[in-house]
C-alpha cells in the first residue's frame, strides 16, 4: 500500500476502520432497529448478545395448501361457468327465436340441475358453511335467470 505518511507515523495510529470496529464492540449498541437491548454490553463481553433467536430473524417459509372447500369451490366454479355458457347460449337464440332455443334452454337447465347437485352436496359435508357463504350467491342469481327465461319462453 502506498502511503505519503512516513513509516512511523503510520504505525503510531490504528486506521479509522479498526477504530469504529473496536468502538462497536465495546460501546456501541447494535445497528439493528429491532433491538430491544438497551443496556450496554459490558467490557469483557466481545460482541453484543443478539436480541432476537435466529429463528425470528431467518423465518422459514410455510407453502400453502387447498383446503377441502377451495377444493370443492373449484369444482363448483367450473360447473358454473359452463351453466353460465348454456344460459347464454340459451338466452341468445330465445330471443331470435330459432328452432334451437327449446333445446339450448333444456341444455341450461341440465347443467344447472348439475351445479345445484354438486352445490347441495357440498353443504351437506363439513364445509358447507364456507361454500355457502363463497358460491351461494351467484347459484341462486343463476336459478332465478335460467327460471325467468323458462318463464318469458313460455309466455311466447
């Protein structure tokens, strides 16, 4: 290392970096804004106690897994959105009034009786409370339409 400063000047004065690491371990408290170690450590202590157990301050990661009602839920979200396809598909060609429409109407009401029976088995098992309270909603919107077209279909 090059240095302007004569040998034993040098030599005379520890450099600054010794300087704070010698500081720090007898006086200073740690760096850490989550110490709660207020007091000093003492003299013969090198290094100051950790505040925390290591096991705070490297947390492990848990992986989460699907319950049995987002398991049943996905399940009945699927039957869903293909009830919903047949309601639509049922709504549009009862309003043309094409020769399908009787047919697209019994398809919507299939797949709904299927969404109601996985629906209804689902209440009936441990969970049924969670499933009631995520998917019950949009069951009963969907009955009401599939029966309001059955309904305005046969008025016609």
């Amino acid at each position: 290392m090059f240095s302007l400063r004569t040998l034993p000047a040098r030599a005379g004065r520890p450099s600054i970096c010794a300087q704070c690491l010698r500081l720090n371990r007898i006086s200073a408290r740690p760096l850490s804004l989550l110490s709660t170690h207020a007091s000093r450590p003492s003299a013969d202590q090198k290094f100051p106690a950790k505040p925390y157990p290591s096991s705070i301050l490297i947390p492990s990661r848990n992986f989460a897994t699907k319950s049995t009602a987002d398991e049943l839920i996905e399940n009945i979200q699927e039957q869903y959105a293909t009830a919903r396809d047949e309601f639509e598909i049922a709504t549009e060609e009862t309003e043309k009034k094409s020769v399908y429409a009787a047919d697209d109407r019994a398809a919507a009401r299939e797949e709904l009786d299927k969404l109601k029976e996985m629906f209804e088995e689902a209440l009936a098992g441990s969970e049924g409370e969670e499933v009631q309270r995520r998917v019950g909603q949009r069951i009963r919107e969907l009955d009401n339409a599939v029966a309001g077209l059955e309904k305005a279909a046969s008025e016609e």
